[in-house]
C-alpha cells in the first residue's frame, strides 16, 4: 500500500515514507507556503517530486506545487501541474485539495462544473481547505445566479471567519436570504432537518421580512441531574464540576439594576445549593454593558483561571463576545444579533418575546382553536412575539384571521375590535401582545361587544406584582415563570425571598428568576445538548438545549382568576421535589 500523503505533510516518518531529508525540505516549503512565498513553496515541491517517479509521496508533492502555483496566481502552471498528479494515488484530504483544485481552476469557463465538484467535496476538511471548499462554491453559485446555495456557502463560512471579515460575510448572507423572500425561505425550511445550521439565518431573514419560522417545540422526557449509583456513592447524571465560574453583568451604567437582578437571583440559586461541595468559586465582572466591557471582563476572568463564563447581558455584548471565537465555553445570557449560532461548547439563554407567541399558538391549537384574531401595541418585542405566533399558528393549521395594531392616541379600540372580529367563529380566539394598561381597556371593550372567545397573551400581559385593577383580565390566559408563583418545586420561596430581597419582588423578579437559572443551567447544558428530552427544572421553566445550543424554555400556564394571577392545573411536567437536581 502507498503511504499515505498526510502522513507525509504531518512530517511522520514511517516505513516507505519520506527520508529526513524530505521531511526537512517539505517542512521549509510549507513554511514558505504559510509566509505567503507561494513560488518559493512551488519549486521546493517541485525539486522534491522525482522524476518519473509514480509515489504517493511524489504525487503529493507535485500536488502541493500546483497548490502552491495556484496561490501565487499563476493558474497555467498550478494546471500543467496537477495534470501530472496521479489522483488515484491520493488519499484522505490530498484527495479532497486535488478535487478542490480542479474546481477552482475550473471556475472561470465552467462555473457549473466548479459548482458540482463544491457539492461532491467532503464536509469533515481542515479550515483551511474547508474555507475554501465554502469560497469555491460561494462563487460558483454567484456565477450561475444560485441564490440560496451562495447563501449555504457564506453560513457554511461564518465559523471559519473571524472579526471584521465574519461581520461583512454575515451580513452578505442576510441579504441573500431575504432577497429570496418570503415564500421561497419557508419552502426551503420546510425541506431542512431540524438540526440544519441554516434554520437560525433563515429565521433571521424572516424576521427582517415581517414573518417567522414555527418552532419545533421540545418534548421533555427526564430531568438532569437524577442520581446514579457509582460505587459505594453515587452522582448526577450530566452534572459536569467546573473550577471556577466567571459571571459577566452590567453592574454599572443605565443597564444596572437589570444587571443586579440577575446577580441577585443567580447567587440565590448559588447558596440554596444542597451540597456546599458542588458550589465553584465565582467571580463577577463588570460589563458597563458595553461590547467593549463585556471583551475586557472576558480577558479578564480566562487570566484569573475561570473555566465557564456566564454572560453577558445584552445583545450587542454576546454578538461581540461570539466574535472573537472565545476559548472558555460560554452560558450567553442573551442572542446575538443576527443569526450567528454560539461557538462550539457554548449555549444562548435568553427570555425571549417569540417565545410567547410560539407558545400560546400551541396551547391555543392544542384547546381546539383554529382561528385567532391578534391585537398588538407595537413595539419590537410585541411584534416579535406576534410573528411567531403567526408562524406557530399557521404551521399547525391555525387561520389568522386579522392583525390589529391599537392607536396609542385613544383609549377606544371599537374600530379595531370591528374590523378584526369578522369571520371569528365559536372555534376562534383572541391573541394580544400589549402592556397591562392597554390590556385593562381592550378586554372589557371586547366583552361589550359580547365576544366570549377565549384570550390568550403574551407574558407582559402581568407585571409580576398584584394589582387589584386586573379584575378586568378576568380569565386571560399567559406563560410566565413558574418560580413567580412558587410552582416549581426545589426552589426557594418567591415571597421568603423578597422579604430581604427587593428584586425577587418586583417588577425585576422575572430577571431574579432568569439569574437562577443561569446557575441552575451551568453544570449540565453540556449535557443537555447532547440529550434531547433531557431539562432542567427551573426558575423560568423547564430548560432543555437544541442542538444549535439554543436553551428552550418550556413555561407554566398561568389564568386571572378574580384578578390575581394564578397557575392552570396540568401546565408544568417537572421531578418530584425529592428528585429536583442539585447543581
């Protein structure tokens, strides 16, 4: 058998393969190559290749020669070369370089050719050649007016990119997708695994367009952290014991009281630990939640020793943060901007307003409901949350009927009641995506106009603290946390802990809650990712990870009844209190 060419470029020196006189002129020609001498490289290739020799060994030479022509610019002779390779003396990823080769040599006569050898190349290369593989075929299907392959190529590259070059090639593949429109991106969603690295640019690209992908929701099976038997004691399933814990928030600026709820709630779940033992050291850094704070308290905390980062905070923070291709693995709390998916071994974690939306448009399918009239403020997040839930809605078979923006000059909403109501049948239900205020004068208008449809709302529906004027929500439906109203079991008392902690109280409480679960979630979404079903029961749900490492958080449901805000019986699956996991 010939000795492999990878080998041979790895420097191994195994019987049949390169004397150390080879291996110390190829080691200077790939030196050269890296320098950017590429015709100083080319030769060295050339003067190692024997001639008339027919060898894995020569092959691989003269293969790296015309490799290296090609790079220098000289497309003639990197051709004339490679016509002397013998690829079927090639193996491994010298097989894959000659392919690529040929495509790239191709592509300026033939972009349809170059086309069809991108697609046959093998997805498992080294960076180098895979980026590129991903070049090669972005430039192939530019040529040939493909819009949605360029667009796979440029997601293809993403990860390989960094900095500035990442940003550019990121939003180059927004524009793809949404010059496709909406039709042709749900069409090609719809034929992607559930897994599919495009499915989050696509999402991202609807969104810009007014629409939304349905979601596929998680169908939690067992809990983390169940103990197992190990010898004469025993462990938590999945739990996985970091050294040292580096929380990043924004303990400074206009973003600090946001900052201090999380830190309050995550150093609540931290203490309420039943074994001490499993408690790491933490440490907090101030973001000023600024990208720059958020870069320097990330340096900052990998020199100090931290093995986990938790944060940080806002968006603008995670986007640059996953920029720079962090080393540590990373529990972001909060999506970047754009469709970016976190680095490998890193996982996003946000409270997120499509999450509302996709949830009552499957709770409102599951009760029978088949066509919804949807009323909104109009802000960003309510918007967001009514694009999923039209998307959620419509993907299960559900008609919306009529979106319904409310005048913010006028406390009546007659006119909008009307024009949104036709068509609703005894089957047909109300979505709304507004703000307490605004909530207290559209229902009883909705009442008057003897509409008795059930209504269902997106979280901000409830401020999180009683208020006798909710009367008027009488029998309003909404996800929320389920730690707000202590139904989750393991968990310390919402009301014992607001007595010394204002911010588990308030209108912070669902961000105390959030902080919880950042520390809850930190020893095993590790393992969460590598095993669907499996969750976390936490403060703001239960917590599962996707396999882009996208936390999904499945939350209680949660009805007025004489106008205090109460849990619907059946809304939450969770572990006995005896077996909540500890972490």
């Amino acid at each position: 058998m010939l000795a492999s060419a990878l080998l041979l470029l790895a420097g191994c020196a195994t019987m049949g393969g390169p004397t150390p006189a080879q291996q110390a002129a190829n080691a200077q020609a790939e030196a050269l190559y890296q320098r950017g001498d590429y015709q100083g490289a080319a030769r060295t290739w050339e003067n190692l290749a024997a001639p008339g020799q027919r060898s894995a060994l020569d092959d691989g030479y003269r293969l790296r020669a015309a490799d290296a022509w090609f790079a220098a610019g000289q497309r003639a002779r990197a051709a004339q070369q490679l016509a002397s390779v013998d690829s079927a003396a090639l193996r491994g990823n010298d097989a894959a370089r000659y392919n690529l080769l040929q495509g790239e040599l191709a592509l300026p006569r033939d972009p349809q050719r170059a086309l069809a050898i991108a697609a046959m190349l093998p997805r498992t290369l080294p960076p180098d050649l895979e980026l590129r593989a991903a070049r090669l075929q972005l430039a192939a299907a530019s040529a040939v007016g493909d819009r949605w392959t360029a667009a796979r190529a440029r997601v293809r590259m993403d990860p390989l990119l960094h900095g500035a070059a990442r940003q550019r090639n990121a939003r180059a593949a927004e524009r793809l997708l949404v010059s496709l429109g909406v039709p042709d991106l749900q069409k090609q969603a719809q034929a992607l695994p559930a897994n599919d690295a495009m499915l989050p640019w696509l999402a991202h690209a609807l969104h810009s367009l007014g629409s939304a992908l349905p979601e596929t929701l998680p169908q939690l099976t067992r809990p983390a952290g169940t103990l197992i038997a190990q010898g004469a004691g025993a462990t938590q399933e999945g739990f996985h014991a970091y050294h040292q814990v580096a929380l990043l928030l924004p303990l400074s600026g206009p973003l600090r009281p946001a900052g201090d709820a999380v830190a309050e709630g995550f150093l609540c779940a931290y203490y309420n630990t039943p074994q001490p033992q499993q408690r790491p050291p933490v440490r907090i850094y101030d973001t000023q939640g600024t990208p720059a704070g958020a870069l320097a308290a990330y340096q900052r905390a990998q020199a100090d020793g931290a093995d986990l980062v938790v944060g940080p905070l806002t968006r603008d923070e995670v986007t640059a943060l996953f920029a720079s291709n962090p080393a540590l693995p990373v529990l972001a709390l909060n999506h970047p901007e754009g469709a970016v998916n976190p680095p490998p071994g890193s996982v996003e974690f946000g409270l997120m307003p499509e999450n509302d939306g996709t949830e009552a448009a499957a709770r409102m399918l599951q009760q029978g409901i088949r066509s919804a009239v949807v009323f909104l403020a109009g802000s960003d997040n309510e918007q967001r949350a009514v694009q999923a839930f039209k998307a959620q809605f419509e993907a299960g078979g559900g008609q919306v009927l009529s979106v319904q923006t409310l005048p913010q000059d006028t406390v009546n909403y007659r006119a909008q009641i009307q024009a949104g109501v036709a068509g609703l049948g005894s089957d047909g239900g109300f979505f709304i995506a507004v703000p307490p205020e605004t909530a207290r004068l559209l229902l009883p208008q909705i009442r008057v106009a003897r509409l008795r449809q059930p209504v269902f709302a997106s979280v901000q529906v409830y401020t999180g603290t009683p208020n006798a004027l909710d009367r008027d929500l009488d029998g309003v439906q909404f996800p929320d946390a389920p730690w707000l109203y202590d139904a989750q079991p393991g968990l310390p008392s919402r009301a014992a802990l607001a007595r010394d902690l204002p911010a588990a109280g308030g209108r912070g409480a669902r961000l105390f809650a959030f902080g919880m679960d950042a520390y809850l979630l930190s020893p095993y979404f590790a393992w969460l990712q590598q095993h669907p079903g499996s969750y976390v029961a936490g403060a703001t749900g239960q917590l599962s990870v996707d396999a882009q490492g996208h936390v999904q958080r499945t939350p209680i449901w949660v009805h007025f009844v004489n106008g205090a805000a109460t849990p619907a019986t059946g809304t939450l699956s969770s572990a006995p209190a005896s077996e909540a996991p500890a972490p």
